[in-house]
C-alpha cells in the first residue's frame, strides 16, 4: 500500500515536471532518483538507467554529490542491463555513509561485467565499512555482491563466506521491515 502511495506521489510530480510548473527544476533531480529506485525495485533497469541519467543530469548544478550518486546508480542499471560499464567522475562525498554507497555501486557496476579480485577487495571494504557504521542493508548488498564475485572467480569457498555474511546481515535487519526494504540499499 505504501509502494503505491509513494508511485502515485512520483507520478503527479512527475506530471508537474512534464507541465514544467514552478519549482520543477529544484525536484527534478529528486523525482527522477526516486523513480529510478521504483524501477529498479521492479528490475526495469534499462528504464532505471535513463531515468538515473536524467537525476544526474538535473542535479549537476543543485546538488553534486547527488549527481555523483545518481550516475553510479545509472551506471549499475546500465550494466544490470547489459551495457558496458561508463567509468564515473571520481568524486569525494563527505558523507561516509554516501561515499560507501557510491563506492558499492560503482563496484556493483563493475562486477557485473569484469568480476576480479580487485573488485571482489572493494566489495569487502564496502561490507566492511557498512557493518561498521550499522548499515545493515548495505552490508548485506555488498556480500551478497562479493558472493557472486567470488563464484564468477571459481572461489566457491570465498563465495560460501560471503553468502553467510550476507545472510547474518539480513537476519539482524529489524524484522517489522517491509520485504522490499530488506533487500533494498538506499533504494537499490
């Protein structure tokens, strides 16, 4: 019921962005993310990817690290949808939880498409530093992430760890959760 409500919400915004009514360009950026999470959560990521490049797009002038987060989601879609990774504008985010999230996507991206060790040691920092800060979706995102990684390599063990630490994460989210928020990382 809530998933509804908040597409309804999107949708008349993103009427008023279409109409071009006052105050469009200042949420732009933020309807465009929003959707490109709706469609994401749906697995529509061609359409996820352009609308992450339209949030980008709109919020390089407002909001830049946004725009840093809106291209590595792009980009993530992208891939999920069969694109060849785009490297992204090295961009440093104050924010540590933000700076984690952009590097998971970024490395999400990458893993899809050129799975190596090297990946597979960003991914551990990620999951590494999610626990750390108690983001517990994202942690579990990245093992998850890890695990594929690890079978992509031939790592069936490595893959088995990562695959527990994924679970453990899921199982310490707080279980009056929606199902879709326990599988979400910021809107994944």
């Amino acid at each position: 019921h809530l998933d509804d409500l908040a597409r309804e919400a999107l949708d008349e915004a993103s009427d008023i962005l279409e109409q071009g009514g006052s105050g469009a360009a200042e949420i732009g950026h933020e309807v465009h993310l929003r959707w490109g999470r709706v469609l994401v959560a749906e697995g529509r990521w061609p359409e996820a990817a352009e609308t992450f490049a339209r949030a980008e797009r709109d919020a390089r002038i407002v909001n830049p690290a946004l725009a840093a987060l809106a291209g590595a989601q792009g980009r993530r879609a992208a891939t999920r949808a069969g694109a060849q990774p785009v490297a992204g504008a090295e961009v440093t985010l104050r924010s540590r939880p933000y700076s984690t999230l952009l590097r998971y996507l970024n490395a999400d991206a990458e893993a899809g498409v050129h799975p190596s060790t090297d990946i597979a040691a960003e991914l551990a920092g990620v999951a590494d530093d999610a626990a750390r800060m108690g983001i517990l979706s994202l942690e579990r995102a990245a093992a998850e992430r890890l695990a594929d990684v690890h079978e992509a390599l031939g790592d069936r063990r490595a893959a088995e760890v990562a695959t527990a630490r994924a679970a453990r994460a899921m199982h310490a989210l707080p279980p009056n959760l929606p199902p879709g928020h326990r599988t979400a990382v910021f809107g994944q």
